[in-house]
C-alpha cells in the first residue's frame, strides 16, 4: 500500500529506495473501522493523513445539528483539520471513515523535522499544499456562483468514483442542497 504513497510523492519529486524508507519512517500507520472517528471537534488534530485505502468525510455541525460537509477524502487523497494541526488550536471539524481505512499519519513535528531534513519533501509539501488552496479556491467559487445544478455537474465531473461510494444524502450536504434536490439534480453521466 505504501506504492500509493511513494507514487504519489514522486509526481513532484523523486526519491530513492532509502529516502522513501526515511520519509515513510516519519509516519505513523493507522487503522479505522467504518463510523470510526479520526478527528473529532473540540480534541487536538495531531495528525495530517494520507489516505492509503479507504473513504473518509470531513465536516461540522451546526448549532440545530446540520451536517455541513467540508471534504470527502479516499484513496491518495490528505485530509486533516488543519487550523488545528497547524496551531495547536483543538479542532473545530470532524473527521470519520465511511469505509474501513487504512492512513498514513505525519504530526507536525515530523513534518517540520523532515522538511528540514529533506529539501525534497519540503519541496513536496510545498507543491501539494499549492494545489490544496487550487481546490479549495474552487470549492469556495463554486458554492458562491454556481447554482445546484452546476455544484452537482461539477462534483460529478471532478469525482465520479464518488457517486458510487458516498450516499446521496453526503453528496447533498456537500454541495449545500437537500436530499429531495439532489434527487432531481440526479444526471446521467452522457448527459450534456
């Protein structure tokens, strides 16, 4: 499963056998049970995660209770809350697995010590923490602009693999819609 891992680093940087064993040495493997919390609000975030298997959601809760989705993570994907893991602030997300999971866990201790250590990863934080703001640029401009149906075009277009795994209720309270629009938002994938 760590292939995933090193597959991924080596889209942006290159790294040999040994290095890859270093950089893999500064992470923690954990494993989760479907419904099993890994961040919860009000707790410390310790950990950035890289998804080796599994699905995971992130999200808060309204004072009435309401699901507000911030993020669907699987398979390659990093997730964590990080206001919190970047200041040490308790976290104001939760974070639980739709499916068994299997992560990769970095604190941000380790993290420090292996940028510092490695110009490589550094450069690979770098780079993936760019196209995190790229993405979440384009979640913001697309909840402020697009309509329901556009939101639900998008999310397919960016995602399909999604829509077999999350329930339709999740990807409605992801893209900001009741389940019964989502129902009538439903599109077929040769759909213009």
């Amino acid at each position: 499963m760590e292939y995933t891992f090193r597959k991924q680093i080596e889209r942006i940087v290159s790294l040999t056998d040994t290095e890859f064993e270093y950089v893999l040495s500064f992470f923690v493997r954990k494993k989760y049970k479907r419904h099993q919390f890994v961040i919860q609000e009000g707790d410390p975030a310790n950990y950035e995660y890289f998804v080796l298997s599994g699905l995971l959601k992130s999200y808060i809760l309204d004072e009435g209770g309401k699901m507000h989705i911030l993020q669907f993570a699987m398979e390659d994907w990093w997730l964590s809350d990080y206001t919190a893991y970047l200041t040490g602030m308790p976290a104001t997300t939760f974070a639980d697995c739709l499916e068994n999971s299997e992560l990769l866990g970095i604190t941000k201790e380790n993290k420090d010590k292996l940028c510092s250590e490695m110009h490589k990863m550094e450069h690979f934080f770098r780079v993936k923490s760019n196209y995190g703001y790229v993405a979440l640029q384009r979640r913001i401009l697309s909840l402020l602009c697009n309509d329901a149906q556009a939101k639900y075009r998008q999310l397919f277009e960016l995602y399909p693999s999604l829509f077999q795994r999350v329930p339709k209720a999740l990807l409605a309270s992801y893209i900001g819609v009741s389940r019964e629009t989502l129902s009538r938002l439903t599109i077929s994938p040769d759909q213009d």
